[in-house]
C-alpha cells in the first residue's frame, strides 16, 4: 500500500493538476472559437503556435517558460514588481507548465466541437432577435458543450502526466513540484526504490485510465443532454 508521503504525491498531482485544467479552460475555449470561426491572415500561424507544445521537446517548453518566467524575464520581471512573487521552484510553475502542455489537446477537442455545431441554428436565432451574446449562451455554449467537457477531462489527463516542461521550469521539488513523473523518475535514480516505482506507476495508470473513461462517459452524457435541448 502506498504510504503517507506516496498519497502526498498524489495530491499534489491532482491539485497541479486541477488548476492547469481550469486555469487553460478559457483560454482553450477562446482559441478554440477563434480558429473554428475566424477567418483572418495569419489564423494558420495562430493554430501552428497552439499546437507547437505537441510537437516540440517538452524540455525546450519549459526553457522557453524559464526565460518568460525568470527574475529577468518579461512575465517574472512584471510578477516581481507588482505582485512581489515568483512561481519558479514553486507548485503554481509546475501547474504553469502542465496548463501550456495541456492546451492543445484543450483546444482540438473544443474547436472539433464548436465546428460541430449548426450554423443554421445561429442564424435562426438571430433571425427571431436574439443577440450574439444570447445566441452563443443559448445556442452554441450547449450544443459544445460535449467537447468543452472532453477537452477538460483530456487536459487534466495530459497535466497530471506532464514531465519535461515541468522539471525543467520549476526543477524537481519534494512537496512543491515533484509531481507523480517526477516522484517517478526519482524513484528509479535510487537503489531499491523498485516498490514505490510500481506504487506510483500504478496510480498514476489508474488516474489516467479513469480520467479517459470520465472523459468518453461526460461526452456522452453532454451529447444526451444536448439532444434533449
């Protein structure tokens, strides 16, 4: 059985975790409308530089963010003088990075589904005199919302398993940023750490698993309750 420190883990994952998924939420969706619906120069760059954190070394991320997030970087400089705090070394960089690894996986599934959504609708709305803020509230929000919940269930997954980004951005902390890759991969630099190797693996599987199977059953139950509406 896991052990008080291994459960410690765990919480600190899932609070990482849980923060990248709300804190990238609406952004995703913003990018999301933006790519399915807009129609402007330069939509194509705008797409390859959200979906650049799944094709690029996850430690080329996390420098990219160690210099944006440095003492001397613009976000760290302006974090310093206004706010007197710095996320470097520190549980909210670790959920930083899994919220930027997280995002593109939030998007894809989010603009899929704002693509998937009836124009026709829309434009019958705003026939009978709905507004465009009404329209969207009303009409479109619903009829995403299976891929809204998927995306978030898909982000969480992607930032509870997030590795490179974050040990390069925020170093590998015990109780701070050492989430369960990290706990992970120290495991394994030392000598008979084979056991809590497998405990953590096992967890991490088995929150994987049940965050894909959240995923399909919040789809379904959001593509019903559309139906319904």
């Amino acid at each position: 059985m896991p052990d008080s420190a291994e459960w410690a883990i765990v919480l600190l994952s899932l609070k990482i975790g849980g923060t990248a998924m709300l804190a990238a939420l609406p952004v995703a969706y913003a990018l999301a409308w933006v790519l399915a619906r807009g129609r402007f120069p330069g939509r194509v760059l705008l797409d390859g530089i959200v979906h650049l954190p799944l094709v690029l070394p996850p430690v080329v991320t996390g420098w990219l963010l160690l210099l944006a997030f440095a003492p001397a970087g613009p976000i760290g400089r302006w974090l310093e003088a206004w706010f007197g705090v710095s996320v470097l070394f520190r549980w909210s960089g670790a959920a930083i990075a899994a919220a930027v690894m997280a995002l593109p996986l939030m998007v894809r599934a989010i603009r899929l589904s704002i693509e998937g959504v009836d124009r026709r609708l829309e434009s019958a709305a705003r026939t009978l005199g709905a507004s465009r803020a009404r329209v969207f509230w009303s009409v479109t929000a619903p009829l995403s919302l299976p891929g809204v919940l998927a995306g978030m269930v898909l982000g969480f997954a992607r930032a509870l398993g997030e590795f490179g980004a974050t040990i390069t951005f925020v170093s590998n902390v015990p109780g701070e940023t050492a989430t369960l890759p990290l706990a992970i991969y120290s495991a394994v630099q030392v000598p008979g750490g084979e056991a809590s190797v497998v405990r953590l693996a096992a967890m991490s599987v088995a929150l994987s698993l049940a965050a894909l199977v959240v995923s399909e059953g919040l789809a379904r139950r959001g593509g019903r309750r559309v139906h319904v509406l």
